[in-house]
C-alpha cells in the first residue's frame, strides 16, 4: 500500500565524502536530506512517486509528522537545520528570517563544520535567505529560481568526488497550492509533486552511480516544511499545514512506519496523557488542587483542552469540580453528551446553565474543546476553534460560583467519586489551559495549537492559572506550567503516555547528526529524537 505525504519544498543533500566519519566496514558515512516546500500528507498515496516508495521501503517514516507553528516555508526551514522550534530560534514571521536567534541556535550544517571542518557542504537553494543566514558555512551555495535549476545543479554536487554535504531546497508545489489549492483535483498540484518525485529518483541513481558508492553508507531524508489549506490561502496554524510526511531511510534507521500509539512517551516531547477504565472498576483520573487559588469559583474563565475520546456511556466529567450527581450542586463540569459534550455549571442559589456543543466528539478523532465564562455576560462554547453555542446569563455580581470541593479533575468531577456510566471518563488528553480571563475567538483560533504557551507572545498569558502540557513520561506528578504551581496528580491503575506525533522536523537535524556519528552537546538545546535504537549515546536536550 502506498503511503501519504505532506511534503514541503526542500531538499537537503548531506554527502560526508573527505574529512567524514567512519561506519563499520570503513564505509565513508553519507547523507541526502530532501525538503519540499507544499506537499500535503495525503499526496504520496495519491499520486504516481517511484521515488518516494523506494525511500519508504528502507526507512522509519511517519506520514502524520509535525512541522511546527507557525506553519510557514521560512519557520519550517529554521526548525529542520537548527533542530529546535519557533520559539527558541525566532523565525516566525512569513517570507522572511527576521526576529532569528541563529547565533544561538546555529545550522546543522554549522554544526558539521564545526566538527569535521574538512568535509565539504553544498547548498542549493529556491530562497537565498537559506543561504546568507542558516547556511552561511557552506562551501558551495547557489541560489536558482526554479526547481530545475535546483535540481541540475544537486545533480552536478553528487558527482563530485569531494563532496561532504548538500542542502536543497524545493518550492514548486508550494507555488502551485497557493495559486490552485493543495488539493488532489487540481492536476496541476498533482503534477507538481510527480515533478518532485522524478528529482528524487533521479537523485538516488545519481548516488548510486556514484564510483565510490560501494564504499558508502547512505542515508536519504525527505521532508516537509508544511503543507497547505484546500483554498490556498495561508492560516499558518491549521492541521492541512503542520501536519507533515517525514521520511528518513538508510543508514541505521530502523525500518519501520512511526505511529504515535506504538511509541513510549519520550522526554521533553509533545506526549499525551490516555485515561482508560481499568477492568477492577477501580477510577483513573488527575486532579489538581484548587484551594485558596484564582481557579475556584471562577466569576470569568476560558478552559481549553485537546481531547481525543474513548468508549463511554451516560455522562461522566470530562474535566470539572463540582459534584456532578446533580446539576444544580454549585461549580462546573465539562461532560459527555450524547456523543457531544457540554458545560454545566451553577452558583450557590443553585442556580443552573447546560450548554451543549453541536458537533460530535466521539468521532475517533482529536478535538479542541473550550469554553468561555463571564459570570454577568455570557458563556460560550468552541469546538475546534468556532463557536457553537452561546447563552446569555443572569448571574450578579455577588454570586458565589465555588464548589465546595477542593479539586478539579481530569476524567472525574470534584468529590473523585462520580460513576455514572463508568468509573472515569475514558480518553486521551493534551495541553489543558484555564485562564481567568475570557479569550476573544480569535485569539483561540490563533492558539489553540500552539505548544509552551508559558514562553509565548499570548495576549492573555497573565491570566493563565493552570497549563498542563501533560508531557510527563513516567510516575504521578503532573506539572503546572501556568507559573501560578497548581500541580497536579495522577491517581489510579489505568493510563498510559506516548507522543502525540511520532516525529517532528526538530528530529532531522538530530538524525543527520546521528547518521553522521556527530555526537549532539547537551549544551546546543536541540529539540529532537534520535530514530535509531542502537544509538549508544543518549541525545540530551535543555530547556
């Protein structure tokens, strides 16, 4: 079966040749790392790509990687070769490099020089900026404004005998998809990528032609900076252009298709946190105390939560701390349903709104749930960043909305013992927030996918009282990352942690580095996984 792709504009050929590490058999260590800017994850399966199902059948691959946010081809760029992501490197403007930290995070390709200073490097770029501020050490760099000069000149560095590394870079099916869509319709998008999969065949044969090849170990890395939106037009933050086909074959990969569920939870990576129902009946939820904090009895609140649910029946809390055994007991409840979901709450005159959302949520995929609370004005119910109900409330000024319990509760409500339909809420959780503020809908369109909010440019990030990023890979503790230390714990028999995407584009640099035997310094911050399980060093990274 063929695989789906997202790809995104580039193509970055790594060639260790004079001056590069040995592999075992003294093979003279290579890599081709290949980028296109614009080719959407469903693509690959879709169109005629010889080439890219050659690369599939020697590599660890995912088709649902993670290119970051802002999705742009300029931020893109910066996290695959600095190996960190837009809010460490800096690059989050569209079209330009402005704001970079590349004197802190510097390219990979900097990286390699400064290690093996002997080994030559090539860049061949569509953007010069590439060139002028990421790749600056290069020894070769060229600059085309078309594919094919891209291409005929990538061609032309592999040939060389000498050659240590080259970086190219692709942009065709980012032209056409802004011009026609990045949809499988249009032909001309269709075309682009088949286009883009002759490049990379012919750059294959090309290594393989290679008079030295035998005396070589090669890996070749094809991936996408972004992906694109059916229209065109450019969100820079929705799923059509973060999520993205990372493919990385050769060398020492393990062969093998990345799927988040089959992979442990990895430290300082984007986890999740999947709650079950044990077969004891025994309850799995978290709980966070709220006593003598800003998050009980809140007159003004905005929670948003990422949840991809289970199985369940009757109406179990979703996320709440009130007694949930009735509607009119005072404090709040985000809970299932039907196949929705809805926010109950009520004050202490037991005085009550229920207000359901209109999509479903039980549909086997990952939804943005978030609701906002002005006690005197309104509550109003997102899903997935629009707006899908509203009510208008009658609540004073003088209203006491605190339950009398001192939790809120992931998977359970505020006494921790509510059972109806089951003993806890099943389903998987990410990146909980609670401000004591209420969000304008843009501003939760804007970043409802955004990571590390705590280090973000957030117009409400004063108000943010509780950030549960949930990245935890082992034991109970569950940390606050609102800075307001409202942590939290798991407690019962029944959870399990793995990433909520198997891979990134911050996992490319440190996989270039890996096959190139250059060990990673604790010090450089990079954000990404070694794919390798006979990796005898451990790649660490700081915060």
């Amino acid at each position: 079966m063929k695989r789906y792709s997202y790809y995104s504009g580039l193509i970055f050929i790594f060639l260790m040749g004079t001056g590069s590490l040995a592999l075992a058999q003294d093979k003279a260590r290579k890599i081709l790392v290949i980028g296109v800017d614009g080719i959407i994850n469903t693509a690959i399966d879709y169109a005629t790509t010889p080439g890219v199902d050659e690369l599939l059948g020697n590599a660890s691959f995912s088709m649902n990687g993670y290119s970051g946010v802002p999705a742009y081809s300029t931020t893109g760029w910066s996290t695959l070769l600095t190996g960190v992501g837009a809010q460490k490197h800096g690059v989050v403007t569209n079209k330009t490099f402005a704001g970079n930290r590349f004197a802190t995070y510097p390219s990979v390709v900097n990286r390699i020089k400064s290690v093996t200073p002997a080994a030559k490097i090539g860049s061949v770029v569509r953007n010069a900026g590439i060139n002028e501020l990421l790749n600056s050490a290069a020894d070769y760099k060229f600059q085309y404004t078309s594919d094919q000069g891209v291409f005929d000149k990538s061609a032309e560095l592999i040939k060389q005998s000498d050659i240590g590394a080259v970086f190219v870079q692709f942009s065709s099916p980012a032209e056409i998809g802004a011009a026609t869509g990045y949809q499988l319709r249009e032909a001309q998008y269709v075309l682009a990528i088949q286009q883009i999969d002759k490049y990379v065949e012919q750059l294959q044969a090309a290594i393989k032609a290679r008079g030295t090849y035998a005396n070589e170990n090669w890996a070749v890395f094809l991936v996408s900076t972004h992906g694109g939106t059916e229209s065109g037009v450019t969100l820079n933050n929705s799923v059509e252009e973060f999520n993205v086909p990372i493919i990385l074959a050769g060398g020492e990969m393990d062969k093998k298709e990345l799927i988040g569920t089959s992979i442990a939870a990895r430290e300082n990576n984007d986890n999740i946190l999947t709650l079950n129902q044990a077969p004891s009946g025994d309850k799995t939820y978290v709980r966070v105390p709220i006593a003598n904090t800003a998050l009980k009895g809140m007159n003004k609140f905005t929670i948003e939560l990422w949840v991809k649910a289970g199985a369940n029946s009757s109406d179990p809390s979703i996320i709440g701390d009130k007694d949930w055994d009735s509607g009119g007991n005072p404090g709040f409840t985000l809970c299932r349903s039907g196949s929705s979901w809805k926010i109950n709450i009520a004050n202490t005159k037991r005085e009550r709104y229920d207000i359901g959302s209109t999509k479903a949520l039980e549909d086997g995929n990952w939804h943005h749930m978030c609701v906002t609370f002005d006690k005197t004005n309104a509550c109003i119910v997102y899903q997935d960043g629009e707006k899908v109900a509203e009510s208008k409330l009658t609540y004073k000024a003088e209203d006491d909305m605190s339950s009398p319990f001192n939790y809120i509760c992931l998977g359970q409500e505020g006494t921790q013992k509510y059972s109806g339909g089951a003993p806890n809420w099943a389903g998987s959780f990410n990146e909980v927030r609670i401000w004591t503020d209420v969000l304008s809908p843009q501003t939760i369109k804007d970043y409802m996918y955004l990571r590390n909010i705590e280090t973000s440019n957030h117009p409400n990030r004063a108000s943010l009282n509780l950030y549960l990023k949930l990245d935890e890979v082992r034991g109970t503790a569950v940390q606050d990352y609102s800075g307001k230390g409202n942590n939290g714990e798991l407690v019962g028999p029944a959870s399990e942690r793995h990433p909520l995407y198997p891979i990134g584009l911050t996992d490319v640099a440190v996989n270039v580095l890996s096959h190139l035997g250059i060990r990673a310094d604790g010090t450089w911050g990079l954000e990404g996984n070694s794919l390798k399980s006979n990796v005898p060093f451990r790649l660490f990274k700081v915060k």
